[in-house]
C-alpha cells in the first residue's frame, strides 16, 4: 500500500515534453490528476496556488522550473544567457516567501552557472539539468534518514499527531514529519495517527489524511480545534511537524497553527519534534523573528473550501500562512544528518 502512496509522484520532469509534472495537490482527494507546465508563470502560479506545495516540492518545482526555462534562452555567449537566467530565477523565487528550499534551490542552480560560465551554454544547461536532479535525489535520500532518525524515537502502537502535511506529497518521496510513520508502518509499529484538519487550506484533511489511509496507516481526522482534548484523553504521545524555515537559533516557521500544537505539547508534557532536511536550515536568518511571514488571499478563510461563503462581505481578514514556534518549545530538531 505504501509503493502504491509512493508510485504517486509530487513533482517530476518530462524531459521529452519539456515539462515540469506535478500532482494538482488542490484536486485532492477527490482527483489525482497530473498537470504539465511549461511557461515561466505556469510554474509560478502552481507554487503560489499550491498545486504543488511543502517546502521540499516547492524547491524541486523551482528547480526543475528554471532548468526547463533556461533551456529555451536562445543566446551565444554567457552574459545574455545568464541575464536571462537571473531573470527568471528572480521571478520564480517571488512565488511564495517563508519555505527557504524555494531560494535554496535556485540559488544552487545559480551557483552552477557561475561556476561553469567558461563552458558553452549547451553545457551549462545540461549541467543545470543535472544539478535539479541532485536536488530531487538529495531530498529523497535526505527524507529516509530523517525518519530513520526519528524513529528511533518511537515505540510500537504510540499516537502520534501531526500537522498541515510534510508527507510524501510535500516532497519527493516518504516526506519528513511523515517519513517515520511511514518507516513504522512497514515494520509493523501499528502508530495511531491523528491529523489536525489545518484550517484555511485544510492540507491535513485533504492530503495528510488522504496519503496515510491510501498507505494502510490507522489516521483520525480531527479539527484544529480538537487537539487540547485529544491530548488530555492521553491519546498522544508525540507530535511531528514539518517546518519551512529553520533559523540559526533554532526557532522553526511552518504551517499556521504549528505554534499552538507546540504550546499545549509543552503544557501536556508531550514530546514535539520538528522534521526537516538541512536544506530547511537558514544559517542567515539569526532567529525567527527574522523570518517572512506569507499573507494570503482572505477569501481563503471566508469561502474557498467551504460550498458557500462562511463569512460577512468585507469582514476583515488576518491570514498568515506560517507561525514561528520558538526553539524552547522544540524537543528535537531532526534532520538527515543529525538530531538537536
Ligand atoms: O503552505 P504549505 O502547504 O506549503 O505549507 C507546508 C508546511 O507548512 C509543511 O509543514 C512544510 O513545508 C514542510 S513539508 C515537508
């Protein structure tokens, strides 16, 4: 059941077609329906949108988005090719603000180019092709370890809440929060997994709960307003959350609401582990503070997935799409390399 979950792919190229592919994640879970992209704003608009979304996937969308875009620069020599190159890199990298993997990413195919700027263009595009797919493998081997990790954490039959979705469908394959459940599952731990909704755009309802029941995991679906009781009744005995951004004091921003499962974690004595790929980590950024928090659309909390609007014309509207959940809250940081 998991190779099934798992033969479902997040994001991928088709070279022949020139092409990103990505899995619609707004479609979900009534449709798996693949898009192909190839302009520059497609791509852009599928990360805006959240078609294709986690930060991992974001940045594997980008880079495989700016190899497809680079390779239609018509130029003969370096300075115009990279001119245009930078472009749209700075275009793409507009699409969201708080996941670090979107600029990461980009900013290693960046690197590349001016490493290589003495070879022909032909060169430097087959090398940008080949720097995207190190990313995607990166991550792939990244997401493995990390569950490795974590899981060492964990003992049979323990419930486990997570929020928004850092699963496969985040990434390019097991997913970070996801990847020990998933580890578990296939070695016969039997965890009880509890999926908080994640309100406005409801990536814990629609995706979390779809890829871990379409895995054969035992999931409940509960509210994001549920989560004090669940872990009041005992039910919970770790959280796992993904995160976007890693600043180097520890503070961690993911998915509005995170810093509130963290706080009643603290209050109920509840293990809360954060699982991401070093590529998360933003040695830059001193704390989170620091950090960019995205704003979206207030028709997303007034009406998109309800089937009519929940909410007076005009209201006012704060809707931010990540928190900050400050380091003192944070049991461990996991990531491939290692546990802090
Ligand atoms: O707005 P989203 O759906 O892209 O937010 C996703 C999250 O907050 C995830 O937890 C995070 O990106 C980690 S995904 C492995």
């Amino acid at each position: 059941m998991i190779k099934e979950l798992f033969s479902l792919k997040t994001v991928c190229l088709n070279e022949a077609e020139d092409a990103v592919v990505i899995l619609d994640q707004t479609l979900l879970p009534e449709k798996e329906e693949y898009v192909l992209l190839t302009a520059e704003q497609e791509i852009w608009d599928a990360i805006y949108k959240l078609k294709v979304r986690g930060a991992p996937a974001i940045g594997i969308a980008a880079a495989y988005g700016l190899y497809i875009c680079s390779r239609r620069i018509v130029a003969n020599s370096f300075d115009p090719f990279y001119l245009e190159f930078c472009r749209i890199k700075t275009y793409l990298s507009g699409a969201r603000p708080t996941a670090v993997n979107l600029m990461a990413a980009l900013n290693r195919m960046d690197k590349k180019v001016l490493l290589n700027k003495e070879k022909s263009i032909d060169e430097i595009k087959l090398i940008l092709l080949q720097e995207a797919y190190a990313i995607r493998d990166e991550d792939a081997r990244a997401c493995r370890q990390i569950g490795e990790n974590c899981l060492s954490f964990f003992k049979p039959g323990m419930g486990i809440l997570t929020h928004c979705n850092a699963g496969h469908l985040a990434v390019s394959e097991y997913g970070t929060a996801l990847a020990p459940i998933y580890l578990g599952q296939e070695r016969g731990y039997n965890f009880k997994v509890f999926a908080d909704e994640t309100r406005p755009l409801l990536q814990g309802a629609r995706l979390t709960a779809y890829e871990l029941q379409r895995a054969g995991v035992d999931v409940t679906l509960i509210c994001d307003n549920m989560v004090a009781s669940v872990m009041q009744k005992g039910w919970i005995q770790a959280v796992v959350v993904g995160c976007d951004r890693i600043a180097a004091n520890g503070d961690v921003a993911n998915k509005i609401g995170t810093l509130g499962v963290a706080v009643l974690a603290h209050y109920y004595g509840i293990p809360f582990y954060v699982l991401g790929p070093t590529s998360t980590i933003d040695k830059h950024c001193p704390d989170g503070n620091s950090i960019v928090i995205e704003e979206r659309d207030p028709e997303e909390v007034t009406t998109m997935w309800y089937g009519r609007r929940m909410a007076p014309e005009n209201i006012k509207v704060y809707n931010p799409a990540f928190d900050i959940t400050p380091r003192k809250l944070i049991t461990a940081t996991i990531t491939e390399k290692g546990i802090y």
